[in-house]
C-alpha cells in the first residue's frame, strides 16, 4: 500500500474491505447486525427488531439471538484482525482481493455464554477481544450491552478453529 495514498482513500477502503466481510454471512443480515469501525476497532450493533423477541410477556431478547450476536461478533472480530494485518502490511489490498476471494472464516469449536441480564427491547452493542491467535486456534471474549456499557447483557468465551491457507 503506498504510504501517500490520501487518508480518505485508506478510509474508504478499509470500510469497503469490512462492508465485503460482513456481506459475506447471510445472517447478519437477516439479524440486522452492522459493525462500526474506528480504526481497527469494531463494536457490532443488534438494532431492535420486534422480530428478535423471544418472550413478547417481558419483552425480552430471545436468548439464542443472544448468542448468536455474541458469536458472529467474535467471528467477524477474528477475520477482520486477519485481514487488518495483511493490509497494513500491504499483503493484501482490500478492493481486489476481497470482492474476489471473501476470506474463510474460523470455525467455531465451543461457545460459553453467560446470561447476565434479560435483553430489553432496544438495540444492543457488541466488542469482541481476541486472547489469543495463532495458525490454526484462536480464543476470545465478547461482551454485549445496551444502555450502559458497564451493565452487560451478556458475555461470551469461544475457541476457534483457523482457517487455513
């Protein structure tokens, strides 16, 4: 990547580069999910849908949409770091490689979530942190809100297989 490219240019690429990420599973789409980059930080975000609701008595968030967030959030976390590397090392340029060859995504090996509190009906927020990644296993901790980011809806570990190649 030349290193006088404009700064909107950079920008704009690295947003199309996650746009193609994320376009890439159906479900995300289908659950609504979008993701808010700032450099190379994601938080994804779960608008309210009523759609969503697993027991309209309370209302509440249905718990597998739940997981689900927390999973897929961990998922595109671990793919976008991937990809955030090779970009920067000018290994990859987003604009060809990933409307081309959509990077394979790791492959989930177990999914802890624990429940903290009921989903209420209103968007909810995501931030994953990879533990720790190397070729072929990664771990990572997710944790989702509403309001307030010191109240967690719920939180999550995973293991993952990477993919290879």
């Amino acid at each position: 990547m030349d290193r006088r490219e404009p700064l909107d240019r950079i920008k704009s690429r690295r947003d199309s580069a996650l746009s193609a990420l994320v376009s890439g599973v159906p479900y995300l789409t289908w659950l609504g999910i979008r993701f808010d980059r700032r450099g190379d930080e994601l938080t994804a975000i779960l608008p309210y849908d009523e759609k969503l609701i697993g027991n309209p008595l309370l209302p509440a968030l249905h718990g597998g949409v739940t997981a689900a967030f927390l999973e897929t959030t961990a998922i595109i976390e671990l793919a976008w770091a991937a990809m955030w590397e090779d970009m920067e090392s000018g290994r990859a340029v987003p604009d060809a490689a990933v409307a081309i060859h959509p990077p394979r995504l790791p492959k989930t090996i177990d999914f802890t979530v624990d429940y903290l509190r009921s989903g209420l009906p209103r968007d909810a927020y995501a931030r994953a942190r990879v533990v720790r990644s190397g070729r072929r296993y990664a771990s990572v901790q997710v944790e989702a809100w509403q309001d307030n980011r010191s109240r967690l809806l719920a939180q999550a570990t995973g293991h993952f297989l990477m993919p290879q190649g």
